[in-house]
C-alpha cells in the first residue's frame, strides 16, 4: 500500500508544499520506490577521476538510453521505476561519483530530460527534474529550470524541490557545476517569489533558504541572500489590510528565521556577506516588521477584548502566533547587526503576542522609533537606510 514514507528521500522544500496544496496524490506516484531494478553501470565507470573512455561512454549510453525511454511512458509504475533506476548510480552509499562520469552521464540525460521537463504531463516532468536534480552539473540545472517556466503549479513546487536536492549536491566535492551557474538558478528562483500559487512561493524560499545553508562560493551565497530578502521583501510590500495566506505567512517566518540562524551561526568555513547582501537583510527584516504593523493598526489582527468569548479570544491569540515569530527573528536580525554603542533593545514578539490594545500600541510606537522618520534607530549607522525606506500605513 502507498503511504507517506515514500515521499521521505524528497527535499522538504516541495515535499511540505506538495502535500498542502493537495498534490500528494501526484507525488506519491512520481517518488514512491521501485518494484524493479535495472543493471548497474560498474563502479569504475561511476567513480573515474579520469575522463571515460569511449568504450565506457557507451556503456552509460546502453544503460540510460532504454530508462529514458521509460521515463517517457504514460505508466505510472514505469516511470518510477526508470527514475529510481536512473539516479541509483548517483546515490550509492559511501561511493564518490566522480566529475567524468557525471558530465559523461548529463551528456546523456540532459536533452532528453530537459525535453522531458516541459512535458504536459505533470508525472513525466517532475521525474525529469528528480533525475536533473542528482546530476550536480549544468544539465541538471537545465533540466531543473524548464520546471520554473510551467503552466502546472505542481511541476514548478517540484522544481524548486528539485533545485534545493541540487544545491547541495552541487555544493559537495564532485560537483561540476561552475558558481555562476548555481548564482543564475538563483536569480531565477527569487524571480518565483512573485508566482501568484502560494505553494510555489513557499517551494521557492524554501530553495533559496536551502542555497543560504549549503552555499561554499561567496557570490552564490550573496545572490541566493539577495534573491531571497528581495523577493520577500516585495511580497510583504503588498499586504495591506489582510492576513496573507497561509504558505506566504509560512515563507515570511521561514525567511526571518533562517536568516537569523545564519547570522549568529560560528561563519568559519563560510563565505562572507556582501556589503549588498547585508544591506537586503536589512532591508527584508525591517519590512516585514513594518507587514505586521500594518496589519495591526488596520484591525486585520485585531486585539483581545474583555467582551471576547473564549473561543474568539483562542482565536485572536492563534492567528498571532507567525505574525510575532516574524517581528521576533526580524528584530534580533536587526539587533545583531546593530553597533553595540546603540543597541536595539525592543520586545516585539511579546508585544505582538500579548494581543492587548496597550501592547500594540507600545509595538507600533516602538516599530516607528526604530524603522520611520528623520530620528529611527535604521537611519543611522551601521544601517544608514532612508527615513521613509519602511511604510507601517
């Protein structure tokens, strides 16, 4: 019987995404497990530091020419199977697929599968992209990005799962995939951030958060910053007067507290952040404070009364719950990078949460001292940003 655990070995990124916008049907069949296996190519051929003979090149194509095929059928069974069988090479416990064999095999793979990527069929695409994903090399990201441009909502969840797989694989020793490469994937990922499916949003920052994390190159871990707080920030522009969906409050949250987790991580062995990067950090934790202060001072995040029954009072509190989570890492973000001779010393998650008309009144007052006017705490330094950078109307 299908069950849950066959969507385990998929990125979190899409799998979270697939399953609350009622694709798990879909994806159950695209990345449940194999009833059958396919020979293997022999290990020397996957593990080759030297460039493959033409001998061995043909025994890749023998192996992978028969499963595109398969890759390609309208059974659902078969066409799992070829995926699984397909990237089982690049999967093997405690073997290092070695850079010949990747590019001789992406050789192989990557018309047929980029072709494959912009199937009508969801099923077809998204075991494309699974199978681009593992590639760890332009192919793949390729194959990947066809995903990003679909009309069907589910292929572009799961190619942004796909390309979160692909970071960090494309991040490991036997990477073959040039930085630039991993920095385009993200300009083009921050790009879904304005998808109007609230599912893809969240597949995407999920991504970005996940290039963040596994990033080695300085100019790919500054894009997929960039990519990431500018996308969000723009989207937080946009809520006014009304609670964003669900998945959108969740891609907030995420961004904030990610990006907070990263700035207090030991940075030893990472790259540091541009002077640009920073500046959008800024700029994203800030907006998203001045999100909720909107929300507040219209009343779509109304107050506890006296008058409230019980369950309305639940109610008001639970829907407060992201909302402070949100300001809460956004503040700290800001307070981490603040100079210590003129901390930031606010309590916005507790003023949020606590749902009082005092306490929202002390969070908006506090909210315009730190990010509005001539004298806010962000226009001098180390952030320096316009007076009228943040709108809390």
């Amino acid at each position: 019987m299908t069950t849950l655990s066959t969507l385990t070995n998929f990125p979190a990124i899409a799998r979270q995404s697939l399953l609350r916008s009622g694709l798990l049907a879909l994806a159950l069949f695209a990345f449940s497990a194999p009833l059958v296996r396919a020979q293997d190519i022999p290990a020397e051929v996957v593990t080759s530091a030297i460039p493959l003979s033409a001998a061995q090149k043909e025994t890749v194509t023998a192996f992978a020419t028969p499963l595109l095929e398969s890759l390609k059928s309208d059974d659902a069974n078969k066409v799992r199977d070829a995926r699984q069988a397909l990237v089982r090479p690049l999967q093997k416990a405690g073997v290092v697929v070695g850079v010949p064999f990747r590019q001789a095999y992406s050789q192989v793979l990557g018309q047929p599968l980029a072709a494959l990527a912009e199937d009508k069929r969801p099923l077809n695409a998204i075991n494309a992209m699974r199978v681009g994903a593992e590639l760890a090399t332009a192919e793949g990201f390729d194959i990947i990005e066809k995903g990003f441009k679909s009309p069907l909502v589910a292929v572009r969840v799961a190619a942004a799962g796909a390309a979160s797989r692909a970071f960090v694989i494309a991040n490991g020793a036997s990477s073959a995939v040039v930085p630039k490469r991993l920095v385009d994937a993200c300009v083009l990922l921050g790009k879904m951030l304005a998808d109007p499916d609230q599912s893809v949003v969240d597949a995407a920052a999920r991504a970005l958060v996940k290039a963040i994390e596994t990033a080695r190159p300085a100019e790919v871990r500054n894009q997929a910053v960039v990519a990431l707080c500018r996308g969000i920030s723009a989207r937080a522009a946009q809520v006014k007067g009304t609670v964003p969906e669900p998945q959108i409050l969740d891609a907030f949250r995420r961004t904030a507290l990610s990006l907070r987790e990263d700035l207090t991580k030991v940075q030893n062995d990472r790259p540091n952040l541009s002077a640009e990067a920073s500046r959008n950090i800024q700029e994203v934790s800030g907006d998203l404070i001045a999100m909720v202060a909107r929300l507040i001072s219209s009343n779509a995040l109304p107050p506890t009364k006296q008058a409230d029954g019980a369950e309305e009072r639940k109610q008001k509190i639970a829907a407060r719950d992201i909302p402070s989570q949100i300001v809460g890492a956004s503040e700290q973000i800001l307070s981490l990078i603040a100079d210590k001779t003129e901390p930031i010393r606010t309590n916005f998650a507790e003023q949020v949460r606590a749902a009082s008309n005092d306490s929202d009144a002390r969070f908006l007052n506090e909210a315009k001292d730190l990010l509005v006017g001539p004298k806010a705490r962000t226009t001098r330094a180390p952030f320096n940003l316009p007076a009228d950078r943040f709108d809390l109307k």
